[in-house]
C-alpha cells in the first residue's frame, strides 16, 4: 500500500540530485572522506570528472572539476552551481563568452585554462561580477593574442593571482580595471610574445610581477605608472635594449629588480630609490652601474662583470660630483646640529650622555655647527641610510632620529676648546677600539664601515679593482719599455728596408722579427695609453675597454706578435746553424724563396691563433690586460695549453741549434769569452721572456695559481717584452752591417757622409756577419769571405 507512494518519492529525489548534479547514491557526510563524488556529463562530449574536497574547518566542500576532450567546444554549463574549481584541458575551444561562466559564479575561486589551441578570444567582462575571484591561470594557448578587456568588471578584493603563460599574447591585458583596493601576490606574465612596454602598460598593485622570456624590446616612459610593485622581474628578454630614463617613473615599493639575461647598456635610475636588491646577471652589454648615491636603500646587487661591483666599493671615483654632493649634504648636515646624536660611546668614569644641540649653549662655549670651518667628511665608501632626515627638514626635536650606535671606545670625556686653538670638539686622547665592531660618528673623529652593498660577482684574481698597471712605479716603467720596443724596431725596420743593396735572407728575417716585435710595443703602447686615461677610476672605462674594439686589437697584436717572433727566431737559428755546420757547402743554405715560404707558414699561423679568442675560444675581454685567461672550457685549456706547448719547443729548437753552432766552432774560438756570452745572452734573454709566463701559465691551469692579474702585470712589463725590447739590438744594431746601412741611410739625407765613405771603403773588412764571433785579428775560421751578406746568429 505505501509501496508505491514510497517509489514515486525515490524518484522525486532522484531527479532532484540529478538536476542539482548531485549523487544522492554517493553522499557521505564530509567528516567521513574529502572525495566524494564523480558527475558524469552529457554522452556528447568528454567526460568532465569532479572532485569534493573538505577544505575548511567548517566542513565547507571544494569542489574541483576537470574538463577535457576534443569535442569540448564551450566551458560545460550543466555542472554543479557551486563548484569553486574550474580547470579546462586539452579542447578546441576557440572562443569564450562573457556569460559562460555564470552558472558559477556565486562560488567559483579558481579558473584554469590550460593547452587551448586553438583559442583566440576570451570577450571583455568573462570575469566580471565573480564575487570570490582568486586566481586565473592561462597557459599554451598560442593563438590568444590580446586580452585588454579580460578582466573587465571584475569585483572580487580577494584576486590575488593572475598567470598567462605561454600564449601568444602581444600585449599587457589592462590591470587597471582591478578594484583600487585588490592587492595581488602574483601577476605572471612569462613566455609570451610581448614585444614592448608602453606608456601606462601596467598599473597594478602586486607583491610580484614578472614578465620573464618575452619579446620585450623596450620599456617606454612611465611604463609602470601608478603602479605598486614589489618584486619586478623582465629577465630573459634578450631583446630589451633600451630602458628609458624615466621607465620606472610612477612606480612605487620596487624592492628586487631583476633584468638578468637582457641587452641594456645601462639602467636608469628614476624610480629605483626604494631598491634594496638588484639583478643584472648574464648581461655582458651592461656598460655603466648607477651610482650607489642614486641607489640610496641597495643592499645586494648581483651583476654581470666584476668591475660593477668596484663602484659599489669605490663610489668617491665612480661618481666623483655625486660623491661631492653628498659629502656637502653631510656637512651641512654637522654644521645645522643634525647629525649630534648618541652615537653609543661610553667612558670609563662616568655615564654616557644623550646631547643635542638645542641642549647645547653653542653661543656661550663659541663652538657653534655654524663655526665649524671644515667637517670631517665619512670614508668614501660609506653609504649611510639617510631616509630618516626625509620629511624633516624644519623639524627641531630628534625623536625621529635613530641613534647611531657602534662598539664601546674607551677615552676621556669630550671637553670643548676654545676656538681660537682648534675648530671643534675633539677627545683628549686618540680613541682606541675594543673590538672589531664598526663604529660610524660623521661628525667626529670616527668614521669606520663595511661597505654596505654585497655585490657579486666580486673583484677577483682576474679583475680586481685597480687600475691597469696597478702600480704607479710600473705605470712609469711601461713606458720605458714601450719607447725601447716602438723605437729600436721602427729603426731596425726603416733602416734594413730603404738603405739600399739586395735584399738577402738575413735582412728578410730581420725585417719579419723586428715587425713582430714592432707589434709588441704597440700592444704596451696601447695597454700603457688606457692606463694612463682612466687611472684612478678604470672601473669607469673597463666595459668600453675590455669588450670594445681597443682590448680585442691589443690581444690580437700581443699574441700575434709573441707567435710571429718565436717563429722568426726559431728561423734565423735554423739559417744560422745551417750556414754556420754546412759553411763549405754552398748548396746547403736556407734561400730567400724557402725563408719566405717559411715566413709565409709562420704568419698564417700566428693569425689563426690570435683570432681564435675572437671567435669563442678563450677571449680578450676577461682581463683589463687583454691576454687570453679565460679557462673555464676544455677548448680554453687546450689552447692555452697548446701555446705554451708550441712555444716550449721553439725554445728548446733554438736551444739545441746554439749548442751545436758552438760545439761546431774550433778550439780557440769556443774559449772566447766574449763569444761564449753572447750566445749566452741570446739564449738568457729567449728563457727569460718565455719561462717565466709558461711556469706561472701552466701552474694556474692546473688549478693552483701562484700570482693573480695584479702581479702578473710585473711579469707583462719587465718579462714577456724581454725579446721585444732586446731582439732589434742584439740581432740588428750591434752588427757591423747593420751600422753601415745604418750610415749610408743617413748620407742619403746629407748626414754623416764621412763615416759612411768610410764604411763604403772597408766594407768587406766589416761587413761579414756576426760581430758576436767577430774576433780583433779577423781569423774567425767559421766565417768564410764569401759570405758577407749573413749580419747575426
């Protein structure tokens, strides 16, 4: 009898559930499980799989539905009103109205659009009049290009995140149709296709914004005007080239800034005076860093080049009028009484006192501010906190002063002077520290800080912060070297090539080492000329320097000119050995054709290794003295290895060739001392330019370095041109040929005529090769008549 009233009201509720999208088969009471229940949708289209989830303490239900399937062409409008939780994957939606997702809108936290791609308008207002609006999250949807109106008639205060990742959106949806009171944690705006930020792109307020990996070429004025952000990241665009100087007017709270992975020459600095961490890593076109005067709260900067961080550490030379500027403010900052606060000090016999200059008669003691002629200035590196002077110009009480407050210092209580026996108040005895706490009194005579910024990368043994040479006794001592280079080679060159008489093996070599060495001085002459332009403050001029044009041609010539020369040398050896052993064979000599082919060979190799650090392997730019240091590769190690191997066996050639055109010399001869020192000193002076480099060049690529760049400048300018500065006098200038060429060059011009007669007239007496095995008598028994055209050994 109530059988059948019973079935009609299981069916009643049935229906119900269904319609409601409920499971009334599966209702579990929400302390007894968080997963509840699957709504199978419509057969047309993919399942949507929904979730309940327990998320409160009030048993309140999150219910979470996923929805996917190729068939899936609109957001399902049949599933559970109250779902908080919407994802979509993996469909060909191509459009979505402003009205689909209002079924939902009473309860929906949390939107996800994921792998869409073929979507391409998402109209104005979707979002609009979702009271409890979070998050949104778009991602892979290609075809999605513009979104300005995309958060039209938003309501929700509690929108706290909005992620658009991986579309192909070419522009900054509108932000400023958020609530003015809505605070956001995060707008993520990465991988997309934004190509630049124009003016009033961007007003938000967030605690994050990035827009990492775009196609950002530009940041326009006032940008980000209006706008409140606390971390701003545009890392990974490498097209950004260009911030204008007034970017990040408007723009308030910046704390971290990260252009990490840009392009950008330089970065303006309106906007940034609430910074306290920067980021410009892997931006080797980054030239100039703001002054630390205009970056007042930084307090870690990580950048690019070692050098930036020098201006951190030296501001005074970095930013020489800002530095004077402040240095004025703080003066006149002592002279008004504002800086005359507790600055922590005690003494020994009474207790310390709090004095400020309103407590302070000045009139009667005559030891005013206002008579204070000179002020002890702070250290250059100290870069106080002045924000709380801000705000308080007129003000006459210090309660808004913070104490400054430093290590206790024993000495005698302060006691004025008259003003006609100093200019201020000084203490008795000379203070003492106690400890290795830093003590800051501006206004005193302390003035002691750690730099407060942490920069990174920091100087190093490859760029420390100091000038080129480093030292001014070698910055004097460079130039030395570079007029014995420049101007004994320029002879040798000049002389050997317009005096005139067929040119002979000797004189081509010749001609090709006193070139090479030529190119040495010229190096010098470089590194000596922009060490003397930028002395005192090169971390100003070391991006322009070490990665312009002017570092990457003093490299090429340095290791041209050190591979050019050790070749020629190894060649003369070889023609001196040869004609020295072979002398009574004719035939066996090296002929101009075989030398210049030689010569050829030894060009083109020392053009290919000087060009490889233009092109990747190792580089010029690691260093302010432009030598290949860079090892942090396989290929850098190898070549550098490879060059001290080369170079090694050219010693040890020309090594051997001595030893046998000595042994080959009779009795008589080998025991003159004087022959036996020069060939001595033309072995000593090849050791002594090669040795040295190799050992310290070898010990570092094997990881334990014994000198750093600022030692190894010593080595730069008394070692490594040894053979420049001595080739031109011990293979040329000391040689009776060329002293003679020498004279009849110059009779040319109506100059020594008389001495060149004279060695006209006894010319073959004089002119045979090698005043080194030339003996008083003549009877060299190696040097055979016939040859007079060999000048040196």
């Amino acid at each position: 009898m109530y059988i059948p009233q019973i079935m009609i009201l299981f069916v009643f509720v049935v229906l119900v559930s269904v319609v409601d999208g409920t499971d009334i088969m599966n209702t579990r009471l929400p302390e007894e499980t968080a997963f509840v229940s699957k709504v199978e949708p419509h057969q047309e289209v993919e399942p949507c799989i929904c979730d309940w989830y327990d998320t409160t303490e009030y048993y309140e239900l999150d219910i979470e539905c996923k929805c996917s399937g190729k068939k899936l062409l609109h957001i399902p409008a049949y599933l559970n009103k109250t779902l908080t939780k919407l994802i979509v994957t993996d469909s060909d939606i191509r459009y979505i109205t402003k009205n689909e997702f209002n079924p939902y809108k009473n309860k929906l936290r949390d939107v996800t659009l994921g792998n869409l791609p073929y979507l391409r308008v998402i109209e104005d207002g979707s979002f609009a009049d979702i009271p409890n609006l979070r998050t949104l999250y778009i991602s892979h949807a290609p075809q999605l290009k513009f979104l300005h109106g995309l958060l039209m008639g938003v309501t929700s205060n509690k929108f706290y995140s909005v992620r658009i990742v991986q579309t192909g959106l070419h522009e900054v949806p509108d932000f400023s149709l958020l609530p003015s009171e809505n605070v956001m944690q995060l707008l993520d705006l990465d991988l997309n296709k934004i190509t630049k930020l124009t003016r009033n792109s961007l007003k938000v307020i967030a605690e994050q914004v990035t827009l990492n990996y775009n196609e950002i070429t530009v940041v326009e004025d006032l940008a980000f005007n209006g706008s409140q952000i606390g971390k701003l990241n545009l890392r990974g665009n490498k097209r950004l080239t260009k911030i204008e100087s007034n970017g990040f007017k408007g723009l308030q709270s910046l704390r971290e800034l990260d252009l990490s992975g840009t392009s950008i020459e330089k970065l303006p600095i309106v906007g940034l005076g609430e910074l306290e961490t920067l980021r410009i890593e892997d931006t080797p076109s980054m030239k100039v860093i703001p002054s630390i005067y205009d970056l007042e709260h930084l307090k870690v900067a990580r950048l690019t080049h070692p050098f930036h961080c020098c201006a951190f550490k030296y501001p005074e030379q970095h930013d020489p009028q800002r530095h004077a500027q402040y240095q004025e403010k703080i003066k006149k900052m002592c002279q008004d009484g504002t800086f005359a606060v507790d600055t922590g000090q005690t003494t020994e016999h009474k207790r310390r006192k709090r004095w400020f200059h309103e407590d302070y008669d000045s009139e009667s003691s005559g030891l005013g501010y206002e008579n204070i002629e000179r002020v002890p200035s702070p250290p250059k590196d100290w870069t106080p906190n002045l924000e709380h002077f801000k705000g308080h110009p007129n003000r006459t009480d210090h309660s808004h002063l913070n104490p400054l407050r430093g290590k206790t210092i024993q000495h005698e209580e302060a006691r004025p002077m008259e003003v006609d026996e100093d200019f201020g108040t000084f203490h008795a005895k000379s203070a003492e520290m106690t400890g290795r706490q830093s003590v800051v009194a501006v206004c005193g005579n302390l003035a002691i800080r750690t730099p407060s910024v942490k920069c990174y990368p920091e100087a190093n043994a490859l760029n420390p912060c100091e000038d080129i040479m480093g030292f001014s006794w070698l910055r004097i001592s460079v130039w030395f070297v570079v007029v014995l280079a420049v101007v004994g080679n320029l002879t040798v060159i000049v002389v050997v090539l317009f005096s005139g008489g067929e040119l002979t093996v000797s004189k081509f070599l010749i001609c090709n080492l006193a070139f090479a060495d030529f190119c040495m001085g010229l190096y010098l002459l470089l590194i000596a000329s922009m060490d003397l332009h930028s002395v005192g403050t090169y971390f100003n001029f070391a991006f322009d320097w070490q990665y312009g044009f002017g570092c990457k041609l003093a490299g090429f010539l340095t290791v041209f000119a050190s591979h050019l020369s050790i070749f020629t040398l190894a060649v003369i050896t070889l023609e001196r050995w040869f004609a020295i052993t072979y002398a009574i064979y004719l035939t066996r000599r090296i002929r101009l054709g075989s030398a210049t082919k030689a010569m050829l060979f030894g060009w083109a190799y020392s053009i290919f290794v000087a060009a490889l650090p233009l092109v990747g392997v190792s580089n010029y730019s690691s260093t302010s003295i432009c030598l290949p240091m860079e090892v942090n590769r396989v290929a850098d190690r190898a070549y550098l290895f490879s060059i001290i191997i080369v170079n090694g066996l050219a010693f040890a050639l020309i090594v051997f060739c001595y030893v046998q055109i000595y042994l080959s010399l009779n009795q008589d001869t080998r025991h003159e001392m004087a022959v036996a020192k020069k060939f001595a000193l033309l072995v000593f002076t090849d050791f002594a330019t090669w040795a040295p480099i190799s050992f310290f060049s070898i010990t570092a690529l094997a990881g334990y370095p014994l000198i750093g760049v600022t030692k190894s400048k010593i080595l730069l300018v008394f070692f490594y041109p040894i053979n420049s500065c001595a080739n031109p006098y011990l293979y040329a200038v000391m040689t009776a040929q060329y002293r003679k060429d020498f004279f009849l060059l110059l009779s040319r011009c109506g100059l020594f005529k008389k001495k060149a007669r004279k060695y006209t007239l006894n010319g073959s007496h004089h002119s045979h090769p090698i005043p080194l095995l030339a003996r008083a008598n003549g009877q060299c028994q190696i040097i055979k008549a016939n040859h007079t055209d060999d000048t040196l050994i």
